[in-house]
C-alpha cells in the first residue's frame, strides 16, 4: 500500500521536472542581435547601422529598418534572441508581443514569421523603442570572419 501511494507521487515528480526542464532549454537564448543609431537619425527617422546577429559563434550582418527611437545622436540597442534554429530565420518582419512592463523602460519583445522572438534593451539616454506598424524589417546582408 506504501508502493502504491510513492508510485504516482513520483512519477508526477519526474514529469514536473521534464517539462520544467523543457520550459527552461526554450527560454535559452540562441543568439544575440545589436545595432545602433546612424548619423543623421532623427526623432522622427531613425536610421540604424551596424547591425551583428551572433549565433552559434559566428557574426551575421545585417539591416534593420522599422524601429523608432525618441533620440538624436548616439544610442545602441543590443538584444537576446530567442528560437532560432538557423541563421537565416532571423531575417524577416517582426511585429511587437507581450508586455515589456516587467522589463522596465527601454525593452521591446517583437516576434517575427520564423517564430523567433527577440528582446531588445536600449543603452544610454534611448529609453523608448517603438516598432512602426508594418514591423521591424530585418534582413542579412553577408557573414563576418
């Protein structure tokens, strides 16, 4: 009868901890994504350059259009992402999800059609990112050695 009462209680235990441990492996981070301000942004037109996606070891370039920062001058955004099974999939449109009120001020989540999802935090006096409604364009443009 002792058996009889471990046995369900452990085995919910070990299932409990295979999707716990499921839930963290997806939240990881498969790379990394920063950019910043170009010469000659604007408010109303930010303009980004030096665009680098890192995923596994190695740096992408890219383009990034659609993201708006309230600035002038210099600001860096830099990014965790998230999903990202090969490096190709981290071009396309991404669009703003979830709340970012727990993030704090100058954090956007947006998810492209790819299912990658990326978590952008601006540096410096940039505290707001908005993404324009047709999305954030993101393209790759060559790899760096």
């Amino acid at each position: 009868m002792y058996t009889s009462q471990i046995l369900p209680k452990l085995i919910l235990g070990v299932a409990f901890l295979l999707v716990t441990t499921a839930a963290t492996a997806a939240q990881s981070p498969s790379g990394s994504v920063a950019f910043e301000t170009a010469e000659g942004s604007t408010t109303g037109d930010t303009l980004w350059t030096g665009c680098t996606v890192l995923f596994k070891g190695k740096l992408s370039t890219c383009t990034l259009s659609g993201l708006s920062a309230p600035v002038t001058g210099l600001a860096r955004v830099s990014g965790m992402v998230y999903g990202l099974k090969k490096a190709e999939d981290v071009a396309g449109t991404y669009k703003a999800v979830g709340d970012d009120f727990a993030l704090g001020e100058g954090h956007l989540t947006v998810k492209n059609q790819h299912g990658v999802r990326m978590v952008l935090t601006a540096f410096g006096r940039l505290t707001e990112l908005q993404a324009a409604d047709k999305g954030i364009d993101v393209r790759l443009t060559g790899a760096k050695h």
